[in-house]
C-alpha cells in the first residue's frame, strides 16, 4: 500500500440556494411547511425492518407555538430498546 496511487474523486456538493423572497425554493419550503404544520402525524419507532407503535405516545409541537399540535410519537419501552440493540447487532453481523 505505501507504494500505490489512488485516484480519489473530487467531492462535489449539492447546489446552493438562495431562499430569497419570491424564489422558487423559497414558496416550495413555505409551502411544504403549511403543510406539515395542518398534518397531525403519527411517527413510530423505527426497530430494523419493522414499524412499530408501542401505544406510549408524546405530542410534538413545533419550537414557536407550543399549544400547536404537530402529531405525536411512539416512545419506546425497555423492550423496544433490547429490540433495537439486537438488530444492530444482527446488522453488524451481515455487514462484516
């Protein structure tokens, strides 16, 4: 390895946008944020493959308006944590 030549691409970022009034991106982000701000979601816990609703749920509202509800999610019990450290240890294992 100490005597080999390696090609590394050049890295390349995303374009930037400006978010100026009026812009395109500017009305798809208001607009994306009405959205979600009239959405009352439900978010589960995310354990390997699987959705999962433990039913012990907590409101989430955004920073400026705590009396608006944005939807809730599910918290997760001792079990759900024994779950989750099982399939990253299963993950771990097909990756090695």
């Amino acid at each position: 390895m100490a005597h080999s030549i390696f090609q590394v691409p050049y890295p390349t970022n995303e374009p930037i946008l400006s978010y100026t009034p009026g812009s395109n991106e500017k009305q798809e982000v208001l607009k994306m944020y009405s959205q979600l701000n009239k959405a009352n979601i439900d978010i589960p816990m995310r354990i390997g493959n699987r959705d999962i609703r433990s039913g012990i749920t907590a409101k989430m509202h955004p920073p400026h308006d705590h009396k608006h509800s944005l939807g809730s999610y599910h918290k997760a019990e001792e079990k759900h944590v024994k779950e989750a450290i099982n399939a990253s240890l299963e993950a771990k294992k097909k990756l090695e």
